[in-house]
C-alpha cells in the first residue's frame, strides 16, 4: 500500500464541500470505551443526535491501514465488533496506516485527522489529563499536548475523576489551551457535575462559542484549541456520595494490586462500572449523547456565521 491519504465518507465529503456544519466523533469509545453489544447501538445513536441538531457525524478511524473520515455502518460495525482494534494516538497513526492495522483514534488522533480535514468542532466524552502521582510517573494523556497545536473545539465533559484534575487544569493552563465552561463557571468532573475547581470563563449559547472560533480565527494567534466544558446536569450526574466512596475504593485496589501506568484509566473504570452495578457506564452514555447534541450546534452556528445564507 502506497497511497496513504485521507479517504472521506460520502455525506461527510458533500458536506464539506458544501460548507455545512460537520462534527468530528472519535472511534475509541466505540472500540474500547463502552462494551458489547452496546458500544455499537450508542455509536449510532451518538451520529443520530449530530444529525437530529442539524449537522453530519464524521465519525474517524482506520480500516485496513486507511484513515477514514466519515465512517460508513458497515466500518463502524468492524471497529465495534472485530477483535484486536488498535488503540490509535497521533504517534501510532503512520505505522498503523504502513502495517494495514484497523485502528480507533483517540481524542489526539482525532482532533488532529479532524483539524486536518477542515473539521472545526469535535464531540466526545472526556478529556484524557494529567494522571494522579504524575510527578513521579510522569503519566500524562497526549490529549493535552495534541490540543495545544489542533486548532479544534472539543466538547466533552471535563476529564474523569480518577485523574488528577486541577494539575490537569494547570497543564491546560501551561499549553495555551482555552477552557470554557458552557452555562457553567466550574470545571465538570465527567461522572459528577462540579469537579471543585473553577473556570475563567463561560459561554451561554453556542452562538457565542461559535463567535469565540471566529475570533480566534481572525486573530490568526492562537493555534490551540478550545475545550467546551459541559456538564450533566445535577439530576442526571452519578450520585456525588457514591462516586466518591467508588473512587475511593478503586484508589485503595489500585495501590493494593500495584496497578500503574497504562493500566490504571481501565482498571478505575472496570471498577466504577462493577462497584455502582452499571450506573456509571449509563451516565457515560448520557454525557456522549448530551455533548454530540451541543457539538452540533455549535457546528451549525458557526456554520451561519461564516455563510449566513446557510
């Protein structure tokens, strides 16, 4: 194999064309982020949402070595069924393409394909961040460095608890990376509504998050991007008390079974879902779905403000 171009999905090779609101979707939660059967019926709902607020899913991945914007059912349904899916970070992207790997990008890999192909607003669950006991392991999600030089807007719903979110704030903070919480002026902690921690500004509509890309892009300074913090509502966060006796327990096994490195993010995870009997994976699904539906507008707004024909 030779040609190693991006290859677009029909509607999503249309609509840029035609300068309509597309929203960049990432193939990792469908590969390794939700389980089966569910991560396939989700992966469709969350294109579903996209369209149902007036934009088209660009869901991203690689399929045989090909990197492909917009997969079609019949791809997303490889990634989400098949065994031995490669998790895929910008570093992976050109050995995976030259081995013929099938591949689920994460939040790095896809803003940066996103950004690539002209997409300007990205929907996922949550940011990786920086890693409790970072200062000594050194452990850091290459999401933060890959937004720091994507010119993208994410919305997701802050970081996950079991990170260390005010160093990963901080490190945000380092990198030049805007953080603006939607209707909020606290920083979301995924699973829970309110992480603790403060945020600097605040959008009300995604009219105003859609005049922050045009500004920034007229500025022609910054290069980073903008994480659109948005959080569950109260009444659909998993309960407060129960998310910190899990995370609790689930700090207290890790030190136990000596669990570091790479291995830590699923390990907390298996261990939220099994101790709170499937809430927090329900709650993941609400926060995929409630961030694909902002995306979207926010997608078509400043589609409008680019072309007010449209």
């Amino acid at each position: 194999m030779t040609n190693f171009h991006l290859r677009y999905g029909t509607e999503v090779s249309e609509a840029l064309r035609q300068h309509r609101p597309v929203v960049a979707l990432e193939s990792t939660i469908v590969s390794h982020g939700l389980p089966r059967p569910d991560n396939l019926t989700v992966a469709r709902q969350i294109e579903q949402a996209v369209r149902d607020a007036g934009a088209v899913p660009a869901t991203i991945g690689m399929v045989a070595g090909e990197l492909v914007v917009g997969l079609d059912d019949a791809e997303l349904t490889r990634l989400a069924t098949a065994d031995g899916v490669t998790k895929l970070s910008v570093r992976d992207l050109a050995v995976a393409a030259a081995t013929g790997a099938d591949g689920a990008t994460t939040v790095a890999a896809t803003s940066a394909l996103a950004a690539a192909a002209g997409i300007r607003v990205f929907a996922t669950g949550g940011l990786g961040g920086v890693h409790r006991e970072a200062a000594q392991t050194f452990d850091e999600s290459a999401d933060l460095v890959a937004l720091a030089s994507t010119p993208i807007a994410v919305v997701c719903a802050g970081v996950k608890s079991i990170l260390d979110v005010g160093a990963t704030l901080e490190r945000l903070e380092t990198l030049g990376v805007t953080v603006v919480g939607y209707r909020t002026r606290r920083f979301p902690g995924f699973f829970i509504t309110d992480s603790g921690f403060d945020l600097d500004w605040s959008a009300d509509s995604p009219e105003l998050i859609a005049d922050i890309l045009a500004a920034r892009e007229q500025h022609g300074v910054q290069h980073g991007g903008l994480v659109v913090a948005n959080p569950l509502p109260t009444d659909e966060q998993l309960d407060p008390q129960l998310h910190d006796r899990t995370l609790a327990e689930g700090l207290a096994r890790l030190e136990r079974d000596g669990i570091s490195g790479k291995a830590v993010t699923p390990y907390l995870l298996a261990h939220f879902h099994s101790a709170t009997q499937g809430a927090s994976l329900a709650v993941n699904v609400r926060i995929i779905l409630r961030n694909a539906d902002l995306a979207a507008r926010i997608a078509v707004a400043a589609a409008r403000s680019t072309d007010p024909a449209a």
